[in-house]
C-alpha cells in the first residue's frame, strides 16, 4: 500500500470526541475577561494576520470612553495597528503598553473547545491568545479605561498600542517604529514578557518583570549524498546520516551559561521554594564549579516547578524546528537539511553554539552553518550588538511602580528582574533607547504556561482581574500628578 501522509491522521474523529465533551456555557462579571472574551472572537491566525477587524472593534470601546484614539493602517489591508493615547499634561514624556494583537494558528481539533470562541470553562477563559497576548491586551486596555474614569490628573500621556505582526510578518512595531515613530516615542514602554507565578497552594510568589530577551539565531545542517534507486539503498545516504547527527542533538544539551542576572533570578527562586529544589536553585545562583552546575542544572530542569522555561532560562537553547529531504517515494535524494533554532543567552553568540552543535554531532560531513541572509561580516556586526546591548534600567519610574504595584496586589511575592527566555517585538523601542519592560501580567502555574502556542490556551479570570488591579495601580503611580492628588 502506499503511504499518504494526508491521511495517517484522522483529525474529524477526534475532533468529534472533543466536542462531545464541551461543557455548558460559563459567564462571568469581570470587565477583563468580558472583554477577552471579545477579542478572542476575532481570528488574528497569523499568518495571514488580519488584524483590523479587532482594531475596530477596540475603537468602538475607547471612542465611547471619550479616549482618543486611531487606527494605523499598513500597506497591507488586513494587517492593522491600534493606538490610544490618553492625554496628560505634557510635564512628563509618555508611557506606553504594547500588546499584541495576532496569534499563532491553533490545531482546532486537539482542542476541547472552539479556540475562537472565547468560551469559558472552570473559571478559565479558554481561546488561542487567551495568555499570548490577547488576555495582556484585555488588562492594558481595562487598566487604561479605568485610568480615565477615575479621572486622576496625569502629567505624562499613556499610551496603549495593539500591534500587528508580532508573531510572523513585515508589519509589526519595526514598521510602525520606522513609519510613525512620533505615535509611539516614550520615555518607556511595557510588553509581554516576564512571569508571574502561583504555587501549588494558590499563593503568588513570584513576580517576574523583564529586562530583555534572548537572542535569536539558527544552524543549517546540510548532507550531500548519492541519489540513487530507492530499490538499492545505501548505508550512507544523505537521509540515514541527518536522522544520526539529529538523534544525537535530540538526547544532547549545552552547559548551563549563566549571566549576573540569570543566577540573581535564580538565587531568588531558591527563596520561595521548597525541598532539595532549592538547593539546586542555589547553586545555579552562587556556584562556579561546572559540574556542580551541570547536575543542579539537570535537576532543575526535570524536576523544577517550570521546568521547561528554568531549562531554558539557564542555557543556549537549541531545537531541531525543521527536516527538509527527499522528493519522490522511490527515489534516495541527494540532500537533506535540518534546521534548528537557537535562543542565546545574552554574552553568547551564534558561533560557540556551532562548535558544540558540531562537536556533538561528530560527523565531519555534515555541514553546520549559521542560517542567515546576510553577509559574514553583518552577522558578526549584528549579534555583538545584540549579545552587548544593556538590559533596560531597574531604576526608572516604570519599572519602580511595577515593583511596588505588584507587591501590594500580591504581598507574598518577591519581585526580580528577569531574562526573556523567547523574543518579542520590543526591539522597536530597545533599539531606539527606551527602556522596556516585559510583563505577562497575570498569575499563573506551568500547566497554563506549557499551553502557550500549544492546545487549550486559557488563562484564570481571578489572575485577570489581580493583573489589571496591577497594571491600573502602576500606571496612577507612574503617570498620575502627584502634586495635584
Ligand atoms: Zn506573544
């Protein structure tokens, strides 16, 4: 019989299943997670990104607030950023919110309900961008509504940006930044970014507000071989010699590189955990012994309560993404490619990770280069920049009243500055030397942080509720006229 992928799996099926076990509609009081709900109603899948349908929508809402507000249309039709700027007197320079408005495409059939739907189940809103980044849209947005109601004297503007492109695509805040910069100069912004994190018990112990990001790169594996008749195959072929090396990068992983910031975060954590964990945690903090660091790090990240983002927050990340290879059944092709995507920690380049990536794989024919489109020498101008820029200030106003606000909503928690374990749009800003700090601004534990890009994204009303109660205590602290309250 021969082999049609397009059928191998039968997705209706288990789709029925799925609906099958929907439950009743939930409904809720909350103005956050109403508003949610809206937003997750709007099919941003990106690609192809189609934004403006929802940026009509949230001009619907700040219109009949009175804030005013526009639409920033792209070259591409669909493609459309949203921009609310709530006047203060101009003794201050402005603050901004950014937040996405696209997402990643969901599989609708491994989900359990409509990811479109904005339904609500268990006290969860349920739906692709529930937590990335719809829900940070919904508490910016409620925040800065609240903020106008109450009416409070502001000496500087706020600014609330929903941005296209963030996730794929040419139009995203580089555009915006390049086309319009005079819409979105602040003194500093706010995006998605760092964690806030609730235990076992339900208490949130961890507030983490990000300073920047890692660094994104990737490696090109490329094996020629001998095409030939698949009816005699061969013990070298190109195919064969990819699956080694890629089996071998599978069950390898780089050493812990830890920065001054990263052992600070986790010489914290070690604070509010429990058991041997925080043993482990410590060492990552304090130890220079590369051992030592090896095994804490291995524990911490099988064992950990966020084991895969402290896994990933420790370390060069690599990830086979990509196989490319073969072109007909009964035919053994020539070539076979790989790609596999890494995310620097900063102080690192893309070229140490090459050497190990090499080294683990042992095999001399098989080719590793960096994947790229530009010249060597633009690379290497590149990612020194990149790898040396400064991580935004811990000392500013923003970053002060994120701190405290954060605190007073969740007392039990301690609040560090972190590195961004993905990347986000904020370059924008970075690169033009306002600060940013990266927030997902609501409570959460490492099951709804592992549903991120992946099936049933929800997030927790009650952590949407605790985040906007933040985010509107920070913004009356960092924009609000002192003097005149
Ligand atoms: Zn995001």
């Amino acid at each position: 019989m021969k082999w049609k992928p397009d059928s191998s799996f039968d997705t209706h099926v288990l789709a029925a299943g799925n609906i099958a076990a929907m439950a009743a509609a939930e409904t809720t009081s909350s103005k956050t997670a109403a508003l949610l709900q809206d937003l997750l109603r709007f099919d941003t899948t990106n690609p192809p990104g189609r934004t403006i349908e929802q940026a009509e929508y949230l001009k619907r809402i700040f219109d009949a607030a009175g804030i005013p507000n526009e639409i920033v249309r792209t070259p591409d039709e669909g493609r459309a950023h949203f921009i609310a700027r709530l006047k203060g007197d101009g003794s201050k320079r402005p603050v901004l919110m950014a937040g996405h408005s696209d997402v990643v495409p969901a599989e609708r059939y491994m989900w359990t309900v409509d990811p479109f739907g904005g339904v609500i189940k268990d006290g969860f809103i349920m739906g692709r961008g529930a937590m990335d980044f719809k829900g940070g849209q919904a508490v910016f947005a409620r925040a800065m509504l609240m903020l106008a109601e109450s009416k409070i004297p502001l000496a500087r503007d706020v600014i609330f940006l929903a941005e296209a492109d963030e996730e794929a695509g040419e139009y995203g805040t580089g555009w915006l930044a390049k086309n319009h910069w005079d819409k979105i100069d602040a003194e500093f912004a706010l995006n998605e970014g760092g964690w806030i994190f609730r235990d076992k018990a339900g208490v949130t112990r961890q507030v983490n507000i990000t300073t920047r990001d890692k660094i994104y790169a990737g490696l090109k594996l490329q094996v020629l071989g001998r095409p030939t008749h698949s009816s005699r195959p061969m013990p070298d072929s190109a195919i064969g010699r990819l699956t080694l090396a890629l089996a071998k990068i599978s069950v390898w992983d780089t050493d812990p590189t830890l920065t001054p910031q990263t052992r600070a975060y986790f010489e914290a954590l070690s604070k509010t955990t429990e058991g041997p964990l925080a043993a482990d945690l410590a060492t990552l903090g304090k130890s220079e012994d590369p051992t030592a660091l090896r095994e804490a790090g291995k524990r911490v990240s099988e064992q950990g309560d966020y084991p895969l983002l402290w896994h990933a927050l420790m370390r060069n990340t690599v990830a086979t993404t990509a196989v490319k290879a073969g072109v007909k059944e009964n035919v053994i092709p020539a070539t076979a490619e790989a790609y596999i995507n890494i995310r620097l920690v900063p102080g690192s380049v893309p070229w140490d990770v090459l050497k190990q990536v090499e080294a683990a794989i042992g095999d001399p024919s098989i080719n590793v280069s960096l994947a790229t489109t530009m010249s060597e020498a633009e690379d290497r101008e590149y990612y020194d920049k990149a790898t040396n820029a400064a991580a935004s200030s811990t000392e500013t106003d923003l970053y002060k009243a994120l701190a405290e606000s954060s605190k007073k909503v969740w007392p039990e928690a301690q609040v560090v500055s972190a590195l961004f374990e993905a990347g986000t749009d904020a370059l924008a800003w970075r690169q033009r030397g306002v600060p940013v700090y990266g927030i997902y601004p609501y409570p959460l534990d490492n099951d709804t942080l592992e549903r991120m890009h992946g099936n049933d994204e929800r997030i927790s009303i009650k952590s949407l509720d605790e985040g906007t109660e933040m985010i509107f205590d920070t913004l009356s602290k960092v924009a609000g006229n002192n003097q005149l309250t």
